[in-house]
C-alpha cells in the first residue's frame, strides 16, 4: 500500500511577503502553498498498521482455499464463521502402509496388502461414513425434519449445525481409484486436516489394510473457490484490490441467505 501512488497534496493559503518592486510598498500576498504535515518526509509511511485477520486456517501440510480478511473485512470473517458454511477439499490417500501422524511423511509403523481392495469395496465404506455422519448432522443442526422449516432448509441445502459440533462429513464420494492410490472429495464442516487424514486411516483400516494420507487440498471455503484464490505470484496490491471487489457481492448475498 505505501508503494502505491501518493494523492497529490493537501493546498492551503497563505499570506507571504510580496516580492520587493521598483519603489513598491512591502506587504502581503496571498498564495496556495503544499500542507508540509502530509509531505512523506514529515508524515512517514501513510500505512504503518493494517488489520488482517485469518479465516478457516490450512496446516503446513495443507494447501488450497485460505480466506483471510482485511480491515472492515475481519467483521465479515465472524459472520461467515456463524453461518457454518461447508468446505470443500480433495484428499489423496495411499494404500498399504500407515504411519504415526496419518501422513506419507510420517514415521512408518505399519505395512499391509491392499491387493484385495477394489473400487467397489471403497464406496460402500464411503457410503457407511456418510450415512453416519448424516445422522450427526441431523442431531447437531436443532432442527424438527417434521417442520416445514426443514423441507425448505433441505431443499436450499441449508442444513448445517446451529453451534460448535464434532467434525461432520456431509458428503464424499471417490474421484479417482488406481491401487494403491485413490482420491476422494470430502465436503465437511467443523473439520481440522488432521481429522480428514485420520478419516484416510480408518478407510484403510475398514478395508482390512492401512493407508496414509498424500495430500489434503481446499477447493472450496462456503462461496470462495479456486478460481477466487490468489498465487503468489498475484500477492500486489491490484491484484488483492481486484479480488476483494469481484467476491463482495458474493459474500453480501451468503450472509443474506444464510444471517437473514
């Protein structure tokens, strides 16, 4: 921000002597000067504190959709925070051995067959996590699915925990099945990345094997997607500036749906 162009400077008027003529009276002129308080030299940086706040935080061993707040924004940020929104992620996984922290970068502890896994066998596990998690979702959303309020909520997919809840899972499904490799995408809400790889961990357990996790990545954080998400290569100031207006209207309307 302090490397972007300067306004041009305040002007106010002030009375100075008049240039001295052939045989004139000395006095005052009036004349619109530059306010020396605002020269960079005398004010220093324009910016010397802004508030950037984070939103659903990514680990080390994560990457994907990081929303982060800045200046009036970090308001926004508690609001989406209430709304419960659900995000997103792909999770790769790798059958055969297991490891201390569910990572393929962990330190190794146990190896095991996988040959008797198929594609087949996977989905019903996945069915059986998503069957029990929606249940979960039910119980922690204090909602009566007798209401019309319910109907409605379920249609607009708006059912979602009311407060604080365990990690829930309201969908996953395979996207990719090459042993000993697979790829899942896990829609989720009060979820850690840990959480979704110990979830890999227990795929593999349930398949009578062991799997760890090779990568967990964020596609979707409530509205925002990837193709909201900047590079690091696009961390400037037009850029960020670019980004904070394209995603404004879409923010103001989740809030509008979701808040009320």
């Amino acid at each position: 921000l302090n490397e972007a162009p300067e306004p041009p400077p305040r002007q106010r008027i002030r009375f100075l002597p008049a240039a001295p003529g052939a045989g004139g009276e000395p006095g005052l002129v009036p004349a619109w000067v530059p306010v020396l308080a605002e020269h960079p030299l005398v004010r220093g940086p324009r910016f010397r504190q802004l508030k950037v706040g984070a939103g659903h935080r990514l680990d080390v061993k994560a990457s994907g959709v990081f929303v982060l707040g800045v200046g009036h924004g970090n308001k926004l940020l508690t609001d989406r925070y209430h709304c419960h929104l659900t995000k997103v992620y792909t999770v790769g996984g790798l059958f055969g051995k297991a490891t201390e922290d569910f990572s393929d970068t962990g330190k190794l502890v146990e190896k095991a067959t996988f040959d008797h896994i198929t594609r087949e066998k996977l989905e019903r596990i996945l069915a059986v996590i998503q069957g029990t998690n929606h249940k979960a979702l039910l119980l922690h959303s204090n909602i009566d699915m007798k209401t019309q309020e319910a109907y409605e909520l379920a249609v607009n997919g708006l059912i979602r925990p009311m407060g604080k809840s365990p990690p829930i899972i309201t969908a996953i499904r395979c996207l990719q099945f090459a042993l000993p490799e697979f790829q899942l995408e896990i829609h989720c809400v009060h979820e850690t990345q840990q959480y979704l790889r110990k979830i890999v961990h227990e795929i593999g357990l349930e398949l009578k094997s062991c799997a760890v996790c090779t990568q967990v990545r964020r596609i979707r954080d409530g509205v925002f997607t990837l193709d909201d998400a900047l590079l690091r290569t696009q961390w400037n100031l037009q850029s960020i500036r670019n980004a904070i207006s394209d995603c404004q209207l879409k923010v103001r309307e989740e809030l509008e749906k979701t808040l009320g």
